[in-house]
C-alpha cells in the first residue's frame, strides 16, 4: 500500500520492516525528503541522459567532493549505474 521511512504497510495496515538493502534507491528509507526533493529539482531540469556523454552540475559538484575527501590525487571520477558495471569499468 505505502511505505514510509524503513517500514512498509500492506493493504491491511500491517507493518514490515524493509530489509531490503538491495535497492539503492530505499537503503536510506522510504520517502525521505532530502532525497526526494533533489531528485525532483534534477528531473526537472534533465530526466536523464547518458553518462558518457553528457555531465551534470550535481555529478560534476559530487566529482569535486570525492577528490578533496579522498586520499590520493584524484584527477577524474566515472560515474555508473551500479557495482558490476563499476567493477566491469575498473578491470578495463
């Protein structure tokens, strides 16, 4: 029926508690405005587009956080869809 936070509710109201880790889009709950409300402000100004072809201010922002909090002299950051295509990416 809904879910809210880590807890989802079926059709009866009874709760279950998402343990679901899998899904990157619910590791940090369910509704969570802080999210949410990003990712409304960048479907409103781009859905989507290919990230080998195209950038975009918040990746290009999260780029530049990664190479002053990280160790090491990171010059490039290559961002992917998930952890196989991560790893795919590193071993090439």
């Amino acid at each position: 029926q809904y879910a809210k936070g880590s807890w989802i509710v079926d059709h009866s109201g009874k709760r279950y508690l998402d343990g679901c880790s899998g899904a990157v889009t619910c590791n940090l709950g369910h509704g969570v405005q802080e999210v949410i409300e990003p990712l409304k402000e960048q479907l409103d100004a781009v859905s989507f587009v290919y990230r080998s072809q195209f950038t975009s201010e918040p990746a290009e922002q999260l780029a530049e956080l990664l190479a002053e909090w990280l160790p090491g002299d990171l010059n490039w950051s290559f961002f992917v869809n998930s952890g196989s295509e991560a790893v795919e990416t590193a071993m090439k």
